[in-house]
C-alpha cells in the first residue's frame, strides 16, 4: 500500500477528482467563494476535507486486520458488520436466538 502522508496535494486532488468523476459527482459545481447564508463548501475546502480523509483515516481503516492467532486464520474472521444483530439474531449462543 502507498504511503498517503507522502503524496503530493496535486496527485491527491487528481485522485479525488477522479473517483468522483467516475461516479456522477462534479466537485466544479461547487462554488468558488463560501456563502455563509447557504453553508456549501468551496471546491477548495471539499478537496481539503478529502485529503485530509485520504491521509488519516484510509490508513487507519487499511491496517485492521481482525483479531486471530495467524493470518490463515484471520482470513477466515467475518469482517465488521453494519448491522451484526441481522447476521447474530439467530446463531447459536446469540441473546436473540430462537430457541
């Protein structure tokens, strides 16, 4: 994995720019000056935001590995789950099973 602390703001805009454009979002429709009375961001501030997201929080993300005695073995963890009480409601030893 790259480094992103150690890309440039040009390449990491370029990126930004990209994704978006690639799913319908238009980051030029974006005001250039802020206008306080409707809170929109600045095109500016949007790819400020964005990097700083890219630079802190995608690391942090990128690194979890789930707990487990061995890489085999952690291949093998189900992920983190948005809602864990759909998947758990009816498992075994879970508060919600059915029994």
């Amino acid at each position: 994995m790259i480094d992103p602390t150690g890309v440039s703001d040009d390449a990491l805009d370029l990126l930004i720019t990209t994704r978006l454009t690639l799913a319908g979002v238009d980051l030029d429709q974006l005001p250039a000056v802020a206008d306080p009375a409707t809170g929109v961001p600045t095109r500016s501030a949007a790819l400020a935001s964005l990097r700083t997201f890219l630079r802190t929080t995608v690391p942090a993300i990128s690194a979890w590995e789930p707990p487990a005695p061995s890489p085999e073995a952690a291949q093998q963890a189900a992920a983190p789950l948005l809602y864990p009480s759909i998947a758990t409601a009816w498992a075994p030893g879970s508060e919600g099973s059915a029994r």
